[in-house]
C-alpha cells in the first residue's frame, strides 16, 4: 500500500485509483496497476435556475433538484447566499434563529417521575388497588381500616421502585455523549475578519477554519485544502485517515489529522452527519425491551387468573353465602395480595444486578440492566469491522511480501523504513517503522542526508542516506506502484512487469494496499546526484489486521449458535479479506444493495433474504448499520451489535444488546448496553455464557412464581367456597415476603447455560406452572379436608384445635394452614430450578441457607404467632411436626410431575413449535413475505411495562417538569444523507431570502 495508499481511505497516501497515462502517442501503453480504488462522486449542479435563487425551502432541500453535498461548491455559495468572506453578525443573527444552534440537545426526565414510572405498570396497579382496599374500602362492620397490610404493601411496592430506579438511573445518556463530542469552539469568518466563536452559534453559509487537531465544528465543504487528511473512522468506519481537496466534503466530529482547510458550513446541529446519528440513537427511547415484554405476558398471565376467581368470589360470597361486607373483602384481598406476583420485577433487577457485578469480573459494564436477559437470546451478532473486530492499526502482512529482486523480506522493510519518519504522524510510515524488529532504531546505521515526504503529486517518500559503515551513498523510495515503477530502469522487464501487475490486483482483490519499494546507488558525494537507476525490489501488502483473539472469539460465538455479521463502513474487497482471515466467510456486499435490493434472477427473493444469507455488508453509513439491525429483528432475530465509533451509535442504540467495545467514543459507549473495558471481543462470549445463567435463573423464578400464583388463587378460592374459610390477609402478606426474601437468593444459584440461544417459551412456563400450581393445591385442600372432616391428627397424635368439631374460623387451623403453605411453596424452587431429580443439581449455598431460615421463621412464627390483630393463633409443636411430615410426603413426588409433564404436555407443545417452524420455512421458500418483529417496539399493553412510559412523560411535560426535549428530524433511515428534514420545514414557516 503507497504512500499513496495512506491517503486512500483515510491518510492513504494518494488516490490509489490514479492511471499512469501515456504522454507520447508513440510510446507503447502503459500498464495499468487495478489496485484498490473508491468509487468518487463527480459534482454536480444544482438543478435549478440560478438566477432565481429565493427558494422555497422545500426546493432548497429537495435531494432530486440540490443536495448540498455533491454539488459543485460554486453552487453551494450561491444557495447559501454567502461568500469566502463570511456572513455578517446580522445575517448570522437571523440564520441562528431559523436553523436553531449548532449543538444537539437531549430530553432529561425528572428524576421524582422516573421513580414513580415504576409503580405504573399493571402488576403495580393491582397492588395499589389492594393497598386502596385495605385503607380506604375495609372500614366497617366495627372493625378499623387494615393498616397493617396496608403498610406491608407499600413498603413492598417502594421497595421495587427503588430497585428499578437505581438501575435505570445509573444508565448512561448516549445522546449527551455525542453532544460532549462536539468542538466547543469554532474559528469562523465574519464579515471579512475572522474571529473565535461558540460552535452552537455557527450557522449554514457560515466561513470557518481548522488545522492539525482541530475537531471540524459542522459539516461543511472546502473552499481551501493544503495536504488536509481528517479521521472520520468514528463516523464512516473507514481504516484510515481521508485526503480532502477542494470541494471536499467534511464531516462534524472527525479530527483534522493533516493540513489546514477553510470551508462553507451546509448544516449544522441535528441536520449534520453526526446529528442524524444522534437523532438515531434516541428513535426508540418511548418503546420497552425484550424482558418488558415478557413480564408483559406473565402479568397477565397471573392477572387473568386472579380476575376471573375475584369475580367468582364476588358472585358467590355475597349472593349465594351472604358474607358481610368485610369478610367478603379479606377473602379478596387474599387473591390479590397472594396471586400477584408483585416481586417479580425486584426480583428480576437483583438477578440482573448481580449478573451484571459477575460480567463486571470480565471487565463488561452493564448500563442497561435488563440487555443481559436479552443476549441470552440474541441469535445474530453484528459486529463493525474496524476496530472492533480488528485493531485499527495498519500492519505489514509480511506472509504477502513480494521480492523482486536480490533483497530477502527483512531487507525490504528495513530500507522501506528508511524511507519513512513518524513525526508527520503519517499512517503508512509509522505502519512501516512499527514493522521493523525496534522500531526506535529505524535508522541505525545510517545519516540521512535527505528525505522527501510524501506530497499528492508525486505520491512517494524518498530518502537519500550514507550507510556509516562502507560510506556508500544510498536511495530508497516507497509509494504508490504505478509511480515507482515508472522509476526502475533497470530491472523493468516484461516479466517483472507482469508479476507486479498480477500481485498488486491479487492484493486489490483480497483488500490489502500495496507500497512498491524501489533501490538504487548514488556515486560519488553528492547526495543530489543521479544514481545508478532504480531498482524495484519488493512490494509491500498493508492492511488493518483482526485483533489477536477475535478468530477464537467468533469461533466461540458460533458454537454458542451465534451468527456473526461484519458491518462495516471500509471498503469491500477489505471487508472479505477479514471476513477470510476470520472465518466469517467472504459473502458479503456493498451498501447499495440495501437501496437497490437483490439483483434481477439472483437467488434471494428480498432485501431480507440477502441480510439473512449475507456474511457482510461493506461500505455502510448510520443509516445502513440501523436498518440492517431493524430488519434481522423484523425476521424475527434478537440481535446484538458490537461497534467502536459515533457511526456505530445508531445501530447500537437499535439492537436488542448494543455493546460497545475498548476504546469506543464517547458516543458509542453511551448507545451501548455493555461496554467492554479491555481490549478484544472474548469477552463478549462470557457475557453470553453470564447471561444465559442468568436467564435460567429468571425462567426458574417465572415457573415458580406463576406457579404460586395458581397455588394461592385456586386454593383459597376453593377454600372460600367449600368451607367458607376466612383466611387473614395478613398470613398471605408474611409469606409473600418470606418467600421474596428466599427467591432473592436465585440470583447466585448454581445453573449451567445453554449451548443454543435462550428463548421464553410461556407456553411452557405456564403449562408447568398449572401443573405445579394445581399439585400444590391438592396438597392443602387434602389436609384441611383431614384435619376438618375427621379427627385422624387428633387422635394419631394427641394434638388439638381451637374448635371442636373444628370450625372454618379456628384460627390455629389458620396457622397450620399458614405453615403448610410457606414451606411447600418455597420448597417447589428446587424442583423448578432442576432438570432431572431435584438432588442431582446442587442448588447454591446462599438459596439452601435462605430456605432454612425461612422456614425457621415460619416456624418460629407458628409456635408463638399470637397476633391480636390477625386470626391466628399458635399451634403446638406437634401440629408443627405434622406439617412438616405432611409436605415432605407431598413433596417427593413434584419431580414426577415434572417428568410427566415433560413426557406429554411439553412434548406436544415442542412438537407444535417445530412444526409452525417448519411451516414457516416452507412458506418463506415459496416467496411468501413473513412479517415477525422482535425488536424494541411494543404493543401499548407491553409498554405499560416499561419504565419509561410516555404516559409520565407527558405529565412531566405539561407539569414543567424535565429538560428540553429533542426535535427528531423525520426520514431519519433513509439511505441517502438527509440535509435537513428538520430545518426544511422550519425554512417553509421563514423562507430565506437569498439574492442571486
């Protein structure tokens, strides 16, 4: 790769595309060098009439008839109506108030309602209507209102949203980061005399300046270029540093490696590359995640079943039994206190909390608590290319040298370092200084005596030395092929010629960049004088090479059955060759086919087929990496995105898990959901290893609690109704906080991950849940029916109750009742977090510990629970034993019922799946367009499970409450560059008044 090719995709030393043209008719033709080109954009004219420049700004904006970027730059001073002398205070005064400021401004949530959003869910609802029950509805019959429950569920209600805003509050603000991102201050032109400014007052036509690294404060084109290169690769992803001429286009954020610019601003703020990013980051902020959406259909799960046994108990309590009016609301306070499974979001965040302190370890910070659920799941992994999946530092790939002549591969990169210095900070020659065993010594053994950098028109380096040890004076040159070539006089032959012509495509088409080197000897001491001709001696393959452990890593992710997707901004022959070196496989394309879709006769039928079949996807902007992360999840797919740069943040706000990794901007991090510390991507499969543990532990907990829920509900309904049996809702309260206090413990239970991608099957869940939930009631109805229909415990064993016979309303029958509910319910968690028999997996020290105490507990509270408040009383430590026995008898066979389960139930349900599957598959063969999404977008039922529900944001709003909220241009996907979707229309209400 010359010198040359250092200014080619970024500081790639030249325009490697460049043909050597004959100068002499009669002069044989050259041979033309096919290395690595880009496909360059010729200016265009506006296409409209230039002497009628007041514009309507729907014209102006109008991509058909102007686009501000590729027309000729003349054209670009006449439809801003400035020129190189800059605007005048006044003008820019008026400008600022119709385009708005050049900065990106975020929505800020009032952290007061952001607490309150976690008590707005359905769940949260039914305990607030529980909570309401027991304060303002129990008040009668003679008896106060029931502040004791009433306080029990407050504080379990504050308690959760105290957990949940913590995690939210702690995550990091992707839009501000890319604000923070921005030049502070601007050199601008303003009539005639330059001057520094805030870069928010910078405004469309506005004359500015930069230098050697300076920040470009908004996207502007050049009116004046001298040997400018600016590092775009955190906006495009391409490897290198770009050369800027004339009429170039510069993008806000990226950094002035080389030269100095003057140009003309086209937009500023949300309109400029960098905003259209931002703009994407913060799309999907009102919609709710995967685990949302999941908690979604467990609650209501769970509140379906309470209804319909709460309008069974209003409909047979009152009519058919004639229950007062108290005792008819304890009974419904029972289902409603017990059957909801209130906890389940605490729960679920200090799972995940946990899981995120164990990726801690590995060196992942969560910022988005609820991603690890989801990369559990996630079946597609789209990663950008430079420097993520590489290292983004140009390295010689000595296996590809080419000799041709004398010198072995070592003297090659000694004399091509020769010809090189790093303190122009240049790409290509601190590539090639790096590439000798100690770089520091490059120059040992040598004085130099003269040194040419690298310039646009001679597209080489040159270095004229005396090696210190013989006294010879020496040349070396290194650049771009066609030019060196044209050098050599005396090993130029027909075959060397071919040889190089056949390399330098290979190398073109395996997307690696060729320097040729070239020798020759000086006589005499004149270190001016003509040598002796040179010689082509070696041509040297650059490209950005895969960090060290990335292979293994995608190797990994793979066996895991995790596909990996490249998404990259570099160029495509690059992408495949990476794509080769790393076992991605090298079917990939270039970005236009998102915009013009397959081919006529290829083989995919859609857009959606090709993302699906594709390896990569090359040459991409913002925009390409959003929509291809949209539409793998529009397939179907949860997808995750690893990236590095500000280009990245869009499509790592997008994806299900955005992760961003060591060294990523600012912007990056504050779009991902995981940011990685160190460098590489190995411990990305820890975080899919981590995560799919975690998930196990979260489905253990669904089973379980939606099995208590069908447990409380049916049991004490049936109850009510067989027995009129008056449980305290008080008792129901204690369990339920017993039993949360034990299942917090599952956050760092022993479960092994899954080798294929988790997914919530709620059929499943569910069906185990009933079976469980209905065994577990058939336990307690079957003691009650024995302790109130005959007298075997009291005469067996010499126990006794309150009643005899015993009454529905003895409250030691309460308490038994009671205990026997809180040990066998907190018992099912061993069944439920095993696959086979519940002793064949050891379960974690810290969950059997917490059971015991539990249980301890509860039957402390047994023995001595003479509570006035509640009906109970203490039962002897006979009936205690009794229920002990009674469940350890119940609960040996609950693994039987499980592998039933398995054996029918599950089996069929599996089958079925499989079945609409394959169903599915054969139907997309045919041409037939599925329409799935799995992605961040929710039904309005889901988002009332999230934490950010646009119903407290639009109360923060018209309260006054929160910052000032983001204006989001519309069109934000499209695949061209969007000039100003925002300020056209601002532009339609103030037209600019601009003079031909």
């Amino acid at each position: 790769m010359s010198d040359i090719e250092k200014k080619e995709a970024g500081s790639t030393q030249g325009d490697i595309s460049d043909e050597i043209q004959t100068t002499d008719k009669t002069e044989p033709k050259k041979r033309e060098y096919k290395e690595m080109d880009h496909e360059e954009e010729k200016p265009t004219h506006a296409n409209v009439d230039m002497s009628k420049i007041e514009l309507k700004a729907e014209d102006l904006y109008d991509k058909e008839k102007v686009d501000l970027e590729t027309i000729v730059i003349e054209d670009v001073f006449k439809l801003l109506d400035c020129t190189e002398e800059g605007l005048t205070d006044e003008e820019a005064t008026r400008r600022l108030g119709i385009f708005g400021p050049n900065k990106l401004e975020s929505e800020e949530q009032n952290a007061f309602l952001q607490f309150l959003s976690f008590m707005w869910n359905p769940l949260s609802w039914v305990m607030e209507a529980a909570a309401l029950v027991a304060i303002a509805l129990s008040n009668g019959g003679g008896r106060p209102p029931d502040w004791e429950d009433f306080v029990g569920i407050v504080l379990l209600l504050l308690a959760n949203s105290a957990i949940g805003f913590y995690e939210e509050r702690g995550a990091g603000n992707a839009v501000k980061a890319l604000m923070d991102s921005l030049a502070p201050k601007a050199k601008v032109k303003r009539a005639g005399t330059w001057r520094e400014v805030e870069s928010a007052d910078l405004v469309p036509g506005d004359m500015i300046s930069f230098k050697i690294g300076d920040i470009v404060p908004a996207d502007c084109r050049l009116s004046e270029a001298i040997n400018v290169s600016i590092d775009q690769a955190a906006l495009t992803g391409e490897s290198l540093p770009q050369n800027k001429k004339l009429g170039d286009q510069c993008f806000s954020g990226s950094t002035c490696k080389q030269g100095e610019a003057e140009g003309v601003v086209i937009s500023t703020g949300a309109n400029t590359f960098f905003g259209r990013a931002a703009s994407l980051v913060g799309q999907d902020d009102d919609t709710t995640g995967h685990l949302q959406k999941i908690l979604a259909q467990i609650g209501s799960f769970c509140l379906v079943t309470i209804g319909l046994f709460v309008v069974l108990e209003i409909v047979v309590l009152y009519p058919a039994y004639h229950y007062s009016y108290r005792d008819g609301l304890d009974n419904i306070l029972v289902l409603l206190i017990g059957g909801i499974p209130i906890a389940m979001p605490t729960v679920l965040s200090v799972t995940l909390a946990v899981g995120a302190q164990q990726l801690a370890k590995y060196k992942a910070i969560v910022t988005r608590i609820t991603a690890i659920e989801e990369l559990a799941a996630v079946t597609i992994l789209c990663s950008d290319k430079t420097g993520t999946l590489t290292t983004n530092k140009l390295t010689i790939d000595r296996e590809t040298i080419r000799t041709y002549g004398p010198f072995s591969i070592e003297d090659i990169i000694k004399l091509a370092a020769y010809a090189s210095r790093t303190e122009n900070q240049d790409a290509i020659d601190t590539c090639v200084v790096n590439s000798v065993p100690e770089p520091s010594k490059a120059h040992a053994g040598i004085k130099v005596l003269d040194f040419k950098p690298f310039n646009p028109v001679d597209k080489r380096t040159e270095c004229t030395y005396r090696e210190e040890s013989t006294g010879k004076l020496k040349r070396v040159t290194k650049g771009m092929t066609g030019i060196i070539v044209e050098l050599c006089s005396r090993n130029k032959t027909e075959e060397i010629e071919s040889r190089l012509e056949a390399d330098v495509e290979e190398f073109a088409m395996r997307g690696l960049r060729a320097l040729a080197v070239a020798f020759e000897e000086v006589e005499g001491d004149d270190y001016e004088a003509e040598g002796n001709g040179f010689e082509l001696i070696g041509l040297l393959p650059i490209f950005d090479p895969p960090r060290e452990d990335t292979k293994q890593t995608i190797d990994d992710a793979i066996a895991l059955g995790v596909r990996v997707k490249m998404v990259t901004g570099d160029q495509l022959a690059i992408a495949k060759e990476t794509g080769r070196r790393l076992g991605l496989g090298d079917h990939m394309y270039p970005a236009r086919v998102l915009k013009d879709g397959p081919a006529p006769g290829s083989k995919h039928a859609s857009l959606d087929d090709m993302i699906l079949d594709a390896d990569g996807f090359a040459g991409v902007f913002p925009e390409h990496k959003y929509e291809i992360v949209k539409r793998l999840q529009g397939l179907g797919h949860l997808c995750a995105m690893t990236g590095d740069g500000a280009n990245d943040a869009p499509a790592l706000s997008r994806a299900n898990v955005g992760i961003a990794v060591e060294g990523a901007t600012d912007a990056a991090r504050g779009a991902a959901d995981i940011v990685l510390t160190e460098p590489g991507l190995s411990t990305i499969v820890h975080a899919i290893r981590g995560s799919r543990v975690i998930f196990q532990r979260m489905r253990n907990y669904s089973i379980y609690a939606c099995a208590v829920t069908i447990r409380i509900v049916v049991c004490f309904a049936i109850l009510s109704f067989a027995y009129k049996f008056n449980f305290p809702p008080f008792m129901i309260l204690v369990i339920a906080l017993l039993n949360d206090g034990t299942i917090m413990t599952l956050s760092v239970d022993r479960v092994l991950p899954s080798m294929t991608p988790d997914s919530w099957d709620l059929a499943e869940i569910f069906a185990y849940a009933v079976a469980y939930g209905l065994y577990l009631t058939l336990s307690t109805i079957a003691l009650v029916i024995i302790i109130m229909e005959t007298d075997f415990f009291q005469d067996k064993f010499h126990v006794r109750l309150e009643t005899n016979p015993v009454q529905a309303s003895d409250r030691m029958l309460h308490m038994i009742i009671y205990l026997q509910v809180a040990i066998i319910s907190q018992a099912l968690i061993f069944v439920t977090r095993s696959h086979g028999f519940f002793f064949m997996e050891r379960p974690s020290v810290a969950l059997v510990v917490a059971f015991c105490i539990a249980q301890l507990v509860s039957s402390i509270i047994a023995a001595y629970g003479d509570w006035g408040f509640t009906k109970i009383r203490a039962i002897s430590g006979g009936w205690i034993g009794i229920v002990w026995v009674w469940n350890i008898v119940w609960f040996l066979p609950l693994d039987f019922v499980k592998f039933a389960m398995k054996a029918t139930v599950i089996k069929y349900l599996r089958q079925r799946r499989e079945r609409r599957i394959a169903a599915e598959t054969a139907l997309k063969a045919t041409g037939v367009p599925l329409v799935k999404t799995v992605s961040r977008a929710a039904s309005v039922h889901e988002s009332l499970y999230s934490n950010r529900v646009s119903f407290i944001k639009r109360a923060a709003r018209k309260v006054g409450f929160g910052g000032k909220v983001t204006v989001k241009p519309e069109e934000l996907q499209r695949f061209s560059s969007i000039q100003a979707a925002h300020t056209g229309a601002i532009l339609a209400r103030h037209p600019s008044r601009l003079n031909a």
